[in-house]
C-alpha cells in the first residue's frame, strides 16, 4: 500500500461526463490498495473564461481578485469530482490549496510555493477518505491572501503535495499518451517515451514542450519524486520522468529524447551599437528593471569600419512592447542606430543527453534542416540542448526534418490526442 498523488488536467474533466469517468480511475485506485490524493484543475476552458469576464468588468484586474476569481474554477471541479466519488460508494473530502497547507509567498498570479502543510490531507487519508485538491492555488503566508501559482500551476500542486507526503509516485493525467518525441499534432510519428529523466524534461519544458508545467519538473527534480505522466483517455502506460537507470545507461540508449518547439518568443535587434565597454550592460540592465526574462542573445562581431556591431535577443512575445519601449528610451544615451522587432520566429530545439558523448549532432541538425530549406536565424546551446530560432511559417517543416533525421519516427503512428488541448 502507497500514496499516490493523481492530477487531472482541464481536458480530463471538461464536463459531468469527464468527472465521473474520472471518479472512476480514482476509484481504481483507491481499491488497488492505495491512498489516494487527488489535484484537479478547473474544467475545460474554465480559467481562460473566467479571465475573459474579468476584462469585461475592467482593463486592469486588480491581480488579488483576479486571484481569488480564478481559483473559484478549480473549486468547482474538486467538489463535483469529491460528489461523483462519493456516488461510486466511497468517501472523497475536498479541500482548497489553503485548506491543504499549500503556503505560498504573496506574489499574484505567479505565486511561489514555500511550504506545505498537509496536516488535513494525511487525517483524511488516515481516516480512509481520498482527499480532492484544488490544484494551482494556495495561501499567502504574509497578507493570508489567496495566490494562484501561474497558469499550468496545477501540476507544481500536485509534486508539492507529492513531496510533503513522501508519495511513491505523482502520476498526471491529460489528454496525450505520454511525453513524445516531438508534438503529435505536427509529427504524427512521433515515438512515445517509456522513460525520460528529470534533466532532459526540464529542457523539453522550457524549450515550449507543453506537456509539463517547467516549475513541476524543477520541484520533482529537487524532491526526487517520480512522475508518470498519461492519460486519463485509455489504460495505457505513459512516460516515467526520473533519474536515469543507473544500469540501463549503456544499454541502447536514444541520444536524442525529443524535439520541442515554441512560438511564443518574439526576437528584438539592436542596430548599430558602438562597440566600447559597457554598452551591452546599459541594455541589459535597462531591460533586466522591467522584470522581463531573456532568452537567447547573439552579438556580432563589429565591422570594421564602423566600429559599430548589432545585438539581438528574443523574449516572450507578450513583453515585446514592454522591451522596445524601454529601449527606445535608450537610443541616445547609447547612441545605437535603430531598433527591429519580429514576432514572426519560433524556436526549435534539439534535446538529449546522450549529446555531451556524441560529436557531430550540431552538423547533423544543421544538415537536416538546410535540406528542408529552413533558414537559422540564430543558434543557441546547453550540455544537451541545441535551439534555433527560424521563421515561424518554417518551425513545423524544421521540427520535422530534425525528427526525420535523427531516427525518431515511429514505424506506425502512436500518438492519439484524446481531448485536443495536451492539458
Ligand atoms: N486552471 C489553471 C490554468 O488553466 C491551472 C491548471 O490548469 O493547471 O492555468
Ligand atoms: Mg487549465
């Protein structure tokens, strides 16, 4: 007997249907001889809805009730799912994260977990009950105002409690399979992984693979708490994400684990920088005030007879505005000729770790994607990461040739995305 932490996505309890279904599996569980936690998120398009009415009500949602708006919609999924529990002859208690012990700082809308104490959770189990937590919200330990811990927080929810209550496993259900090797809907071939560790899930998280919430790796990481990530749509085994076999590991093992794409970023050059000390650190750290997080940044050499040189980096596309405007401010000061702006990039990485023991994977995916006829606009890399950033109407042909070419195809297709939404 063990406890296991279950998370449900949106996609997995969109309507009544989905919830009893759900209480199903929870069901199982509990019968197989387990404890059995549960973190649910709000159902369907819930939270995307009730954002929506908010900017209806006003421009700028003050960020504490907008808080305790959303977290209104994973309340409603945690106390159907505790009825549809309860129907099926067993006893369910929901609790909302403050309930649960989930203590947060008190940042809103990205509130960072910094305790948990699930006293009420582990008397529920003890009492035999299976306990039902609204996922991605907690409690401010400072203003004891209620946080939400950002959007896809459900899952950083569920390894927490995982942690606290030194479960054997923190299983998350959505609606795919498992960790592919590439997006389903733009490979169809993509292989499913039967394992993949806490390394090279990280990368796949901040590279735009959307299957995990990146904080969620980083916390099952630190905890070393196994995820098996699956779907609540069919029976089958998903992906383990955990440190690598220690046996296995010169067994044959895939140099690449997969290729994650993204289309969030937006890239920003600065034209004519003189090239003198100190230059780059007045950008930067102008941009660093705002808050806004960099991702990749490339300086040219200076040409010659200028003596000038150009600077280019990409954020996410939401702050673009936010970036340009701050640095316009700074054309004189620094005295650079002009400013470009082009959200019409995507991100294309390569990741694995079997990359630090092979040489030639650069050239090969450089190779595969010139005979795709994609053009790199920049290049950036890790230990086991490789990223490019192309045109956006090209990131599906590159994710594809890269995948062709490293051998990731499966024979047949595997892949079925059951709700559509990978949540
Ligand atoms: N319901 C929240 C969201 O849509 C949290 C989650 O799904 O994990 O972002
Ligand atoms: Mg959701």
């Amino acid at each position: 007997m063990g406890v296991v932490v279950q998370k449900y996505g949106g996609s997995s309890v969109a309507d009544a249907e989905g919830v009893k279904r759900v209480a199903q599996r929870i069901v199982d569980a509990k019968r197989a001889g387990n404890d059995v936690v549960v973190v649910v998120s709000a159902m369907g398009d819930t939270t995307d809805e009730l954002i929506d009415l908010a900017e209806q009500v006003t421009p700028l949602p003050p960020p504490r009730e907008l808080d305790m708006l959303l977290t209104a919609g994973e309340r409603i999924s945690m106390a159907l799912l505790a009825m549809a529990v309860g129907n099926l002859g067993h006893e369910a208690r929901s609790f909302t994260g403050s309930q649960a012990g989930v203590i947060t700082d008190s940042v809103h809308g990205k509130a960072k977990i910094i305790d948990v104490t699930p006293g009420r959770i582990q008397r529920a189990l003890d009492e035999g009950a299976i306990a039902i937590v609204a996922g991605f919200q907690g409690v401010s330990q400072d203003t004891k105002d209620i946080t939400t811990l950002g959007r896809g927080g459900s899952d950083t929810t569920a390894v927490a409690l995982a942690a606290a209550l030194e479960a054997d496993v923190c299983e998350i259900y959505s609606d795919v399979d498992g960790v592919f090797t590439a997006d389903p809907r733009i490979v169809p071939t993509a292989r499913r992984r039967d394992r993949i560790s806490y390394e090279e899930m990280l990368e796949m998280a901040a590279c735009g693979a959307k299957i995990l919430h990146l904080r969620c790796v980083e916390y099952a990481r630190r905890y070393q708490i196994p995820i098996h990530v699956r779907s609540s749509f069919s029976k089958l085994t998903g992906t383990w994400i955990a440190e690598p076999e220690q046996e296995s590991e010169d067994m044959e093992q895939a140099i690449i684990a997969g290729v994650a794409h993204d289309r969030s970023e937006a890239k920003i050059t600065v034209v004519g920088v003189p090239d003198k000390v100190g230059e780059a650190a007045r950008i930067f750290e102008a941009l660093a005030e705002t808050g806004i997080n960099l991702d990749m940044i490339v300086q040219n050499v200076s040409a010659a007879a200028t003596n000038l040189t150009d600077i280019s980096f990409t954020l996410p596309r939401a702050d673009g505005q936010t970036a340009m405007a701050t640095l316009a401010k700074l054309k004189t000061v620094v005295g650079f000729d002009s400013l470009l702006y082009d959200d019409q990039i995507g991100k294309v990485s390569l990741i694995g770790a079997g990359m630090r023991s092979h040489p030639g994977i650069t050239a090969k995916f450089f190779t595969a994607l010139a005979s795709a006829g994609v053009n790199i606009e920049m290049i950036s890399t890790s230990e086991i990461r490789i990223s490019v950033i192309v045109d956006e109407s090209q990131v599906n042909d590159a994710v594809a040739a890269a995948h062709a070419a490293f051998e990731l195809d499966a024979d047949q297709v595997e892949a079925v995305v059951y709700g559509g939404t990978g949540r």
